[in-house]
C-alpha cells in the first residue's frame, strides 16, 4: 500500500506515463498533457519540471535515444 495521499499518487502515475509517451511516440506534449489528465501542457510541463529537473521536450530530446520498446 503506498503512503502517498491519493491526488499525489494520481499525479504521479500520470507523470510516469507522460514520460512512457514522450520516449515512445512523436505524440505533441500538448497531446500527452491532454490524453494523461492534465489540464493543459503547460500545468503538464510545470509538474513534469519539478519530477525530472526538465521540460516533458527537453526529457524528449536528451532520452528518446536510448529508449528501446
């Protein structure tokens, strides 16, 4: 059971398949903000900047390479 209360554990889960996306499809951040939950990229990419120090493009740009499905 996680100790997380629920709104940060969903916010959390989001991010992780923001990130999922952003390695494995050319899919706009603007859609990736929109299809996990968020309410606009923008909130997308301040969430995403506090979780990995860098914007969902710069996360895309630096790790896309080395991501292999």
């Amino acid at each position: 059971m996680t100790k997380l209360p629920l709104g940060k554990y969903l916010k959390q889960v989001r991010l992780m398949h923001a990130r999922y996306l952003l390695l494995s499809t050319n899919y706009s951040v603007a859609y990736i903000a929109n299809y996990c939950g968020f309410s606009s990229a923008k909130v997308l990419e301040r969430n995403f900047k506090a979780w990995k120090k860098m914007t969902p493009s710069q996360y895309r740009k630096a790790f896309s390479k080395y991501f292999n499905e």
